[in-house]
C-alpha cells in the first residue's frame, strides 16, 4: 500500500522543496504538494489563525488545512536553526503546534526537529528521523539524504544561474528588458503569486528583468551582510539585507523593491536597515511594500506603475546628466 506525504506550499517550501520531493521519492514514498494559493484557500487559514499571526503563516495553515484530507502524513519540520549561532523566526518554531492545536482530524505531522545552532549539529539528524517512518534500513535513508542534498545543490546553481522557481512563470526574464529591478523579500512572499499579486510577472510585462536574493550565493549574501556593525542573528533577514546591501551597489540594477509582512518584526527591522543604506550610500530608487490579508491588487499595481515610471526618469536623468 502505498503512502503519501502532503508539504504544505509555504514558508520553507520554497527553499528546501528539492530536497524533500527527492528524499521522499528515494523512499519511495509519495509527495503531494497543497494547491496554489486561492483567496478561498487564504480564507481558511484565517479561519483557523490567531489574529496576531503574519500572512505567511495565515496562509501556510490555509495549505495545511488543503491537504490534510487527501495525504497519510503532513512534513512539517521544526526549523530551529539552519545556520550555526543563528535562528528562524520564532513562528516558524511553534508552527507545528499551532497547527496542532487549531485544526481537528490532522493526519500524523512529521515535525522533527533540525536545529544547527550549536557546533558538531547535523541536517541529517531530521532526515534519519523521518526516514524511520518509511524504512529501517539506515544505509537506504542515508542514500536517500545524500540525494536530497545534490538535489538542493544543484537548485541553488539553477537559481544562482538566474532562474527563478517555476512559481513564478515558465519563461522568466524572456522579454527584452531595459531596467533590471531587484525584489528583496521572502521567497514564501514574493514567489507565492496570489500574496504577491502576481508581482514579478508585473514588473517583466513592465520591460524590466527581476533578480532576487536567491540568484546570489551564499557567501557573497553573507560577506555583504557583514557591513553591518553588527551580526544579525535571523537567517533568513540576513540573507535579505545582504542581498540589498549588494544590489545597491551593482549599476546593472536600476531599483530594488523591498516586500514585508504586516505584523512580522524582523521584516519591520530590516526594512528599516535597507532604507537607510539607501539614503546614506546609494541613488538607486527603492519601493518599500508591506503586505497582508487586506492588500489590494489596485494599490499595489498604482505603486509599481509609479516606481517604474520614477526608475526610467532617474535612467534618463542620469544619462542626460552623463552627457553634459
């Protein structure tokens, strides 16, 4: 008989999906990944929600709620830590109970935990908990991890290459473009096309090519960071800020576009460490976005028709300017 694994698509979806899809495969066990996002699907994680959670996670129990009639197990990893001396967001932590707590009739949630704060700490240790589930034969999980991991290397190449994830559109960046925009933001924001109104394919049909912090390694993302007086310690903000930190000073890139969520006090603090790096170091146009439940398509696409508009002045200015 065989046994299907539901992953909800949200949060930490969007950076580890390769490696979950192929560790399960080698198992031989299936993967179903909860529908798009849909404004019903939103409706029921708000239904289920706390008031004072952010959209992420609003919606990520919207996802939970969609597949948890049609699959024998839900994923739900207990990230603690990715990286050492560094946390995820504490939502992300208690996100296994919440979703225990809130909804009835939940198949079994796989949540193991995977915490590398600490020296000597192991992603494996997650994926050898997990794979009991499934088999007792420890060499056949230990293959299946150490496929997992070429999967997800070879999805950072992908993107550090320029690819973006298939969420956002089979046929990325293929217009002729004029102005390169950078999108500072969550993947699980601004890849998710319903929560982002579809906000990189807006800005492509506006003749701008998108880049993103997930087209940058990880050393370049971390040795920007480092220009800060002080080490961050929220991974994923990090990862953020360096990526702003870098595209300001890049030429190519015309203007960057940086998207928080309502609620969330890391994207609160690091919107304020990008705009202030812009306004001491750089002339580039920044468009600080804030998102929620309540956002409407009609703003959000004034204010980008807006930003371009004032990205090709500054284009034109400069170049007027270069030619005196």
């Amino acid at each position: 008989m065989s046994v299907t694994v539901g992953i909800p698509r949200a949060l930490l979806y969007y950076y580890y999906y390769p490696q979950w899809e192929t560790f399960f495969n080698r198992l031989g066990v299936k993967t179903l990944v909860s529908r798009e996002t849909t404004r019903g699907l939103l409706e029921k994680g708000l239904k289920s929600t706390v008031d004072e959670a952010c959209l992420p996670v609003k919606l990520a129990v919207g996802h939970v709620l969609d597949l948890k009639d049609r699959v024998d197990y839900i994923f739900l990893p207990r990230i603690v830590s990715t990286a050492r001396r560094e946390y995820i967001c504490p939502k992300f932590l208690g996100f296994p109970d919440m979703v225990r707590n809130n909804i009835d009739n939940l198949p079994p949630l796989l949540d193991y935990k995977m915490d590398l704060y600490r020296k000597g700490s192991s992603m494996y240790n997650l994926f050898y908990a997990v794979g009991r589930y499934f088999t007792r034969n420890p060499a056949r999980i230990y293959m299946a991890y150490q496929a997992s991991l070429k999967s997800l290397h070879s999805h950072y190449r992908d993107m550090e290459a320029g690819q973006l994830p298939v969420e956002t559109g089979d046929k990325h960046n293929r217009k002729e473009c004029d102005v390169t925009i950078a999108v500072i933001g969550h993947p699980y924001n601004i890849y998710d096309r319903y929560i982002s109104m579809n906000m990189l394919k807006r800005l492509r049909d506006y003749g701008a090519r998108v880049v993103t912090a997930d087209n940058l390694p990880e050393y370049v993302l971390r040795a920007e960071a480092e220009k800060l007086p002080k080490q961050l310690f929220w991974t994923l903000n990090q990862r953020m800020v360096g990526a702003a930190f870098y595209y300001f000073n890049r030429p190519e890139v015309d203007g960057l576009i940086h998207v928080a969520s309502f609620g969330c006090g890391p994207d609160s603090m690091t919107g304020e460490l990008i705009e202030r790096f812009a306004r001491r170091c750089s002339r580039k146009p920044l468009l600080s976005l804030t998102i929620d439940e309540h956002t409407g398509e009609a703003g959000m696409v004034t204010r980008l028709e807006a930003f371009m508009d004032m990205v090709r002045w500054r284009l034109n200015l400069d170049n007027v300017a270069a030619s005196l």
